[in-house]
C-alpha cells in the first residue's frame, strides 16, 4: 500500500487503541454506525477483536485496522463471506483527523484486490444510509455501480433509515485497474 497508509489484520492487542479511537470519535460516528450504542465499552471492544481475529483466521471475513502515518485512525471490514455466491460486504469508518484526505478510497481499493483476488470473490455491496453523503462518496468513486434503495432497511439509535446499495462484480473491478 502507500508508504503512509496500511491495513494491518484485526489483532486483540490492538483493542484499547481502537477503543481509544472511537471513543473520541463516538458522537460523529453514532450518526451512521448501529453497532456504537450506549452498551458500547471496552469490554465489547475487546470481544470484538478476539472475534473478528478468529474469523480472519478462518478466512470467514477479513477485518483490518487503517494506520496512517504509523498511527491507527480507523477500520474496515469484508464482512461475512457468503461462500456459495461468493459475495460479501464492506463496511468502514475513519477518524475525523483521517477524513479528506482519500484514505478510504485508498483502503477499499486494496480491500477489493483483496476480496477478488486472494479470497475469489464475485459480488461485493457497501450499503450506505441515504443521509451519509461521505460514506455514499466511497463506492461512487471507485466505480461501483448504483442498485437501488432499500427502504427503511436499518433501525439506527432509534429511528428507520433507507440504504442505498453499490455493487462491484471482480470483472468490472478488474477492467477499471488499480486506484
């Protein structure tokens, strides 16, 4: 990758820096993320990277912390493999101080080498709510293409939300080159 930027496995050793993270980013990233509600503490953290580990390991998804500048600022995510259609999902989040600078286009773009190439992958989604206009940006600008709307798909800290769905198929991915 970049020489400043890279994805480093899940590792529990890192789960006190993560939470670190996104505890100082907790009101921003509330906004869009279910998972960050007010049961969310260290110990879910920590759950969640012996968790997410194992599964790298199994190769049942891969979940990766984003360093930039040898500093960590956020994670992404090739959630659960679907092994029979050989399709999965990303999901993503980066700190305020990592934002605008094409980290995450950098980061999918590497994720999706990844989803196509070593793990033989031939669909792969991001779901955005409709209101996440930077979330929405990632996949616009990597070339995926636009679906459809699922409506009222996501219960968000108390409140519907509709999803847009992109799409990427490994031979679109592999004709639009490297990032």
């Amino acid at each position: 990758m970049d020489a400043d930027l890279e994805l480093r496995p899940m590792d529990p050793d890192q789960a006190d820096e993560l939470y670190a993270l996104v505890d100082a980013n907790r009101e921003r990233l509330r906004e869009w993320l279910p998972w960050l509600g007010a049961d969310y503490s260290l110990d879910v953290m920590r759950q969640y990277t012996w968790d997410r580990a194992a599964d790298n390991r199994k190769r049942n998804s891969f979940t990766a912390t984003i360093w930039l500048r040898g500093r960590i600022c956020g994670a992404i995510s090739l959630h659960q493999i679907n092994q029979r259609n050989r399709s999965s999902s990303i999901g993503y989040w980066l700190s305020k101080e990592a934002e605008g600078q094409g980290v995450m286009v950098r980061v999918c773009g590497k994720l999706l080498d990844l989803a196509f190439g070593e793990y033989g992958l031939h669909r792969i989604e991001i779901r955005c709510a409709t209101g996440n206009l930077r979330s929405k940006a990632i996949p616009r600008r990597l070339g995926f293409t636009e679906e459809g709307l699922l409506r009222q798909a996501e219960w968000l800290h108390g409140r519907w939300v509709d999803l847009r769905v992109f799409a990427m198929l490994s031979g679109e991915w592999r004709a639009a080159g490297p990032v």
